[in-house]
C-alpha cells in the first residue's frame, strides 16, 4: 500500500520514498529514509527540505511531496487525514 506509482520512469536518478504520518511518533518529524537528515514539518526555513507539491482533499492536507535538500530523494508524505481524524 505504501507504493504509488508515480514518476518512476522520469525520476530514475532520484530516490522516492513514501513516508507515512500514521507511523511516526511526536509531532511528525521523520528522518529522511535515505541520508537521515531531520525533517520536520516545524521547520519553515526549508534549509532541510523544499515542499513540491501539496495535494488537499475536502479542505484537508491529503498528502505532500518534499525533496530532501541534502540528498535530493524526494519523499511522499502521507498520512494527514488520519491524524485530523483523531483530534
Ligand atoms: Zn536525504
């Protein structure tokens, strides 16, 4: 399930890596699952990682895409509608 198919053809030369929010403990923030830079959804400088794309599904984050600066591999966050369920 953690696998869509997205740009695999075109993005051969970067790593892509789904991470799921449902699995993270504390506020979201993860390690990159390639070099393990500290990515944390806090952190407005984008000095770690650079947001692509954001997807919103009936007024809700659905799902982000974000390049990790220091290694380039692009991680596809999911997860977010779970976590609004269970305010
Ligand atoms: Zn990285």
């Amino acid at each position: 399930m953690c696998s869509r198919d997205l740009g695999e053809r075109r993005l051969q030369t970067v790593r892509f890596f789904t991470v799921d929010l449902t699995k993270i403990r504390g506020r979201g923030e993860f390690g990159c699952p390639k070099c393990g830079a500290k990515i944390s959804p806090d952190d407005k400088t984008e000095k770690t990682y650079a947001i692509l794309d954001a997807l919103v599904k009936e007024n809700q984050l659905d799902s982000v895409m974000l390049r990790c600066n220091r290694c380039e591999s692009h991680i596809h966050l999911v997860g977010f509608r779970v976590l609004n369920m269970t305010r």
